[in-house]
C-alpha cells in the first residue's frame, strides 16, 4: 500500500514523480522493492525513512481481509481511500502508547489509556466507516494530551522553541534538554553531540538534521520517520523503540 496509494515528487527525497493510486515502478510482481538494498543511492532516501506505522498492513490484511489490490481493482480505489485515515490512526496510536510509558499512573494516563482505546476502536471500523472519515478532532484531543504528558514530564524548565525555523543553525552550543522543540524546523540543523534528554520532538522536521554523538535516548514522541530522515551515527543514542537506521 505505501508503494501505491500515496504521491511523491520528484525531489531530494524521490527520484521521479509518482502520482497517487499508481505503483511506484521498482514495485515488483511478489509486493517487494526491486532496489530495496540501493533506495538511497539511487535516489529515494524519501522510502528508507517513511513510515506507516504498520497501516498499511492493517487495511490490507484486516481491513479488507487479505484481499489483492492487483487482482480486486474495483476495490482498490476504497482500500486508497481508507489507507491515509488508518495511517493517521495508527501514527495517534503509536504517540499515545509513549504517553502511556511516560505517564501510565494517576488521572492523566488513565486520560492517555482512554483516548488510546477510542483511537483503537475507531482503526477497527469497517472500510465504509474509515473512508473519508474525518481525523482532525481526534488529533487535535491526542495532540492536547500529550501536550499536557510532555509539559508533566519536562517541568517547564527547558527551552520553549516550538514551531521555530532553525533550519540550517548550529545549535551545538544551545542547552536543549527538556526543551520544546514540536514542530520545530530543523532541517539540515547542527545538533552533533547535543544532549536532547527529555526533548519533546513531536512533528518536528529533522530532515537532514546532524545527529551524530547526540543522545536522544529519552526524547519524546520521536518517530522512525524523523531518524531516518536525519544523520546520525554509531554513537547516537536512540530511545529503545527506535532501531538505528541501516544508512548511519
């Protein structure tokens, strides 16, 4: 699914122009990449850090219970329909199990758990439900609690630079522990051997971003698709769900 249903341009990030609901070219006949072990150098660095967060096996293999966009192309254009709502669903799901990690005791986890369920409840629909349901409510009630988890967690003491563009600045000498960094432009950004401890890194664009020797091993609500888009090396340290990408 994430080979067809969604668009890309052709920039630094993908080799050519795919438009959406058609399959991207290196997609094989058996649903495998044929440049898999070659993305980044042939120019879709954009595939290794994407991340679905295992929508796309959801709508195949539950949603629509095992069935072949290949071989049922009158439902083809309903499964496209339905990925992106079940890919936001699954993206909510992911941020809220770390607000659970990070505050599964007392009134507010007990808040988190909830809306946890609710989210879970609503990626179980059938197809007719999930197509063209709207999610901006729900992100906006999951953004508010976990706004509220990163405030408990980090004390308020650190740095406030949300939404800031800080692409291309040396941050080197900057203390960004327990700093607030959601949303924030970090493109291309000089964080090499900063201490990101306690970090709250929600939706924040770190593509390109230096990362090496820097210790992020208790950032919040860092997703696969931000480290893989940034560089890093064998001394950077991640937090324990994130693998280390194959091209540090």
């Amino acid at each position: 699914m994430c080979c067809v249903a969604p668009a890309f341009a052709a920039s630094a990030d993908f080799a050519i122009d795919k438009p959406a609901h058609a399959p991207c070219p290196n997609l094989t006949e058996d649903f495998r990449c044929g440049i898999h072990a070659e993305l980044r150098q042939r120019g879709f660095p954009g595939c290794t850090a994407y991340d679905c967060f295992g929508a796309g096996q959801r709508v195949s293999q539950v949603t629509f219970g095992g069935v072949d966009w290949r071989k049922a192309p009158r439902t083809a254009q309903q499964m496209y329909a339905v990925f992106p709502v079940m890919r936001d669903l699954h993206e909510l799901l992911w941020l809220l199990e770390e607000a659970v990690r990070l505050r599964g005791e007392g009134p507010l986890g007990g808040a988190v758990r909830d809306l946890a369920d609710e989210v879970a409840t609503a990626a179980a629909r059938p197809a007719g439900a999930l197509e063209g349901m709207p999610t901006g409510a729900l992100k906006a009630r999951v953004g508010e609690v976990l706004r509220r988890a990163s405030v408990d967690v980090r004390g308020g003491s650190g740095p406030d630079l949300a939404g800031r563009d800080l692409a291309g600045t040396d941050l080197r000498d900057r203390d960004l522990r327990r700093a607030n960094l959601r949303g924030a432009l970090l493109i291309r950004s000089d964080l090499r051997g900063v201490d990101l401890s306690l970090a709250d890194l929600l939706g924040a664009d770190l593509r390109g971003a230096r990362l090496e020797d820097a210790d992020l091993s208790t950032a919040l609500f860092l997703t696969r698709t931000q480290v893989g888009g940034a560089r890093g090396n064998g001394s950077t340290r991640l937090p324990v769900a994130l693998a280390r990408p194959a091209h540090w």
